[in-house]
C-alpha cells in the first residue's frame, strides 16, 4: 500500500509540473488564409451582423451612385441641352 502512495503522489507531482509549464507559456492565436480564398475580416460581430451591415452599405452606395447619375444628367442637360 505504501509503494502505491508514493507512486500516486510522483504521478501527481509529474501532473502538476506538466500543468505550471503549460500555464506559462504564453498563448498563440495563429491567422491562416482560408482554404476557399474568403476574405479574412476579424471582428466582434457575427457573420449574419457582418453581412446585414455589408448589406446596408452596398443599398446606400447604390442609392448614391444613381442619385450622382441623376444630377449628372440634370447637369449635362443644363449645360448643353437645347437653346430656347
């Protein structure tokens, strides 16, 4: 029963040197490109988040493209539209 103890306290003291190594040791967070060739975007919010505000920003762009489109034409058309 001794032999048992001292071989179960060994096995512990192995187990707990094994555990303060590895609480030192500093963490590695490692950023690979993805294997489909997605871009990489870090963040805070979910994917569904990311894709609602991508959403919402390409809508404003294309309102804006057409809105300068517009004023464009109202442009042109001022400047060398036909003469009264």
């Amino acid at each position: 029963m001794e032999e048992w103890d001292h071989a179960r306290r060994e096995a512990e003291a192995i187990v707990e040197d094994h555990v303060a190594k590895a609480a030192m040791k500093p963490d590695v967070d490692v950023l690979m490109k993805s294997e489909e060739d997605h871009p990489f975007i870090p963040s805070t919010k979910s994917q569904d988040e990311l894709t609602q505000v991508y959403r919402w920003k390409a809508t404003g762009g294309l309102i804006l493209f057409v809105a300068g489109f517009g004023a464009l034409g109202v442009t042109l058309t001022a400047r060398f539209g036909p003469t009264p």
